[in-house]
C-alpha cells in the first residue's frame, strides 16, 4: 500500500499532540494519555519552531519548518531545512554519539523533525552570558568537529562513499544560500539587510568595506567555502548550536549542513567565543573564554591528527593521503598532517574574523553584547571586536595560529 502524502501545515501544540499520538514510538517514549503531555514552545533560533513535549515517561523535542524564517515571516523560504538536519545527523551520530542528539523521527511531508530531548541543559550562549561555566564543553566541541569532519571525508573514506555521501548536501540550496548572502557577502556592502548597534560603529563598517585587503581576503574565503569540499560542515556551529549540562555538550540544529572547508565549522565556534570574550564584563569571564577557545582549537587539532595516524596505521584510511603511501613513513605523515592542520587554522582565524563581522554588522545579530547595559560602552566593545577582525582580514600573515589570536584578542579585550 503507498503511503497518501499528508500536506503541509503549521502544527499548533494540538496538532502537535496529535502527531505524536499517532507515532507509537514516540508515544511510548512520552507515557501516558495525549491529554496529560505537557507542550511548551521554546522557539530561540531564527528559522524554525520548536517544542519540548514532556509526558509522565520521558520527553521529546519537536522542530518544525516554517514555509518562512521564523522571525521575519515576509521572508519566504522552502521547507527542505529538517530534511537536511535529520541528514546530517543520521551521517555523523554513529560517529559523534552522545555529542549530538538522537533523530527519533522524521516526517517528510510535514517537515518534522524529532529528537531526543535533553534534560538541564541551556544553550551554551545564553549560559556564558549569565556567567555560567562549562569547563569541559569547548573540548567536547572540539572532539565533535574533529570526528564528524574526519569521518565524513575522503581521508577516512573511499572517494565513492565520500561522494555518495556529501553528493546529497551539496543541493543545500536553500540555507547555503543563507550563508553566502549573510556571511560572505551582505556585511561588505550596501544591503538593506544589514544594521548595527549605533552610528558610532559607522566609520568603522566604512572602513572595513573601503579596505581592499579585506575585499580580497573575504573573496579568497568565498572562494574556499564554495570549492573545497573536505567533508561534511555543521555549517552553522555558533554558541546556540549548542547545548551544555554539567557533564553533557551537545551541537544541535545541523540544518545548514553541507560539503566545505572544515575551518568553517572551527571559524563560527571560535567566532562566537571571541564575541562573547569582547562582550564579558569581567576579567574572570574574559580567562574562562579564552581558555574555551584554546581547549576547543587544542582538542580539535589533536583529535583529528589522532584519527588520522591511527586509521593509516590501521589501513582503514580513505584515498587522500592513502595508508599505502604512509602507513611506513610516519615522518611523512606527521608532515602531511601539519601542513593539512595549519591550513584548516588559516581557515579558522579568517572565518572567525567574518563571522565577527557578521554578527555585528549584518542581518543576525548575536546577543552577548547585551549583557553591557550602557549602549555606549557595548559600541566601544563591539568596536574593538571588528577591528581586530578586520585586521586578521587585512594581515593574515600577523595572526597565523590560534594561540596567535588569542593573545591579540586578550590584549584588546582587556
Ligand atoms: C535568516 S537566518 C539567519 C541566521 O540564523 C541562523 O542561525 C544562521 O546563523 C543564519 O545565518
Ligand atoms: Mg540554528
């Protein structure tokens, strides 16, 4: 018998009830009667709806595509995001595990998408901005990138299985599209779209749109963005992305996925973390968030280069950097490994640099800087953010590690 497609339509927390009760899986999961499920909206991001679903046995997080983005409803946009979302993760929690959530369900008519629900966790941005601490979860992040890219990528994979699974997430059309337009393009020109805190930001947004090194500098990253595909991106890890407990972090909303530089996905984390070092009040804030970025880049780096040695010692590696070829010159391969690390690092610091720049001074805002009270001194902070961003733009060559980076933004965030 063929399944008769149900048409699209918003579910409403009755709606949303009832499409639970009808999945007995996820009924079970929940307990209990429909009646006595508890349905509370807890839409953050920008694209979405989203209900946390609570009953007598356990609870499920529900999202939903909007035929629009969520918080401008005049913008219209195809409903294809939690398709790619369920995707990316059926592609990468066999190798991640517990460092992002489990898909229980996906409908493909109603665009739904339900995941496990997770228990005391806050959004990492809005837990840094109350001052919270999570000294392991910037490691966890670390951890995550480095085997959801490996793994995903022709250094693990046969070219066949690589394509065959990144193939798919090229047609990201739509929120690609998002993130050429927001991030790569929009801030360096006059767009409609664009805004920022006050007119004391207005000479420098000027100045960087007037600076030919950054229009060449951001042209290179349009340019690696779209034509190196090292494996498969999260594609839009910021600080809401992702979810933290005491002993528990989780990336969440893999709906941007696609096949790109794997600096990509290390740029926004370490982007955001920057922005929340220059937005902290205090010294104390200003160590923790300089210590994240260092955990999160030293993690990264090691935990990638271990998969790496260990799959072409093991000969499981796929057809880049072959294990023939290195599996009995371990010189070669740490100098591979270094030049291919150092690459990924150049890649960071640039696309931290525009994701800065980005949320300053673009279409999506990010809220740390809310936590200064006084709007002159938020400008001030947020001024110093963008022209260190600027300058790692304009001299790449100044700031060519992250621990590089990190010293220059302590220095201007103190
Ligand atoms: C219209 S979407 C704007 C932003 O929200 C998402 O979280 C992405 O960061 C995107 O750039
Ligand atoms: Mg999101």
């Amino acid at each position: 018998m063929t399944r008769s497609p149900t048409p699209y339509r918003t579910l409403d927390p009755a709606g949303i009830r009832a499409f639970l009760a009808a999945q007995p899986a996820l009924a079970t999961r929940l307990g209990g009667q429909p009646d006595a499920w508890r349905v509370r909206e807890v839409s953050d991001g920008n694209l979405n709806n989203v209900f946390l679903i609570d009953g007598p046995a356990g609870g499920v997080c529900f999202k939903q595509s909007l035929p629009h983005v969520r918080v401008d409803p005049d913008w219209k946009m195809p409903l294809d995001r939690t398709a790619f979302e369920a995707a990316y993760l059926r592609a990468v929690r066999p190798h991640v595990g517990n460092l992002t959530t489990e898909l229980l369900h996906f409908d493909p008519d109603l665009f739904v998408l339900v995941v496990e629900s997770l228990n005391g966790h806050v959004v990492l941005r809005h837990g840094l901005m109350q001052g919270g601490d999570w000294p392991k979860a910037a490691a966890a992040i670390g951890r995550f990138v480095a085997r959801a890219t490996f793994h995903t990528s022709p250094l693990a994979l046969k070219f066949e299985a690589s394509s065959a699974l990144l193939a798919p997430f090229a047609r990201n059309h739509t929120l690609t599209r998002i993130t050429v337009d927001l991030v790569l393009t929009d801030p360096y020109h006059a767009h409609p779209r664009n805004h920022w805190l006050s007119p004391e930001l207005d000479p420098i947004v000027a100045n960087l749109r007037a600076d030919p090194a950054v229009r060449r500098r951001v042209g290179q990253m349009q340019a690696r963005f779209l034509t190196c595909q090292q494996a498969l991106l999260h594609g839009d890890l910021h600080t809401g992305s992702v979810m933290v407990a005491d002993q528990d972090s989780r990336v969440i909303d893999g709906e941007f996925a696609l096949p790109g530089p794997i600096g990509f996905d290390c740029g926004l984390f370490v982007g955001n973390l920057l922005m929340h070092l220059f937005a902290t009040p205090t010294p104390e804030g200003r160590t923790r968030a300089l210590r994240d970025i260092t955990q999160f880049w030293t993690h990264f780096r090691q935990d990638f280069t271990t998969l790496w040695t260990n799959a072409v010692a093991h000969s499981h590696s796929g057809d880049a950097y072959a294990a023939p070829l290195f599996r009995d010159d371990p010189t070669s391969l740490q100098q591979v490994q270094t030049q291919f690390l150092d690459a990924i690092e150049a890649d960071t610091i640039a696309f931290a640099a525009l994701e800065i720049i980005r949320r300053l001074t673009g279409y999506a805002h990010v809220a740390d800087f809310d936590v200064i009270a006084d709007r002159t001194a938020r400008a001030a902070r947020q001024e110093a953010a963008l022209r260190l961003a600027q300058d790692l733009l304009a001299h790449p060559e100044h700031t060519s590690t992250v621990a590089a980076l990190s010293a220059r933004a302590a220095d201007r965030a103190a």
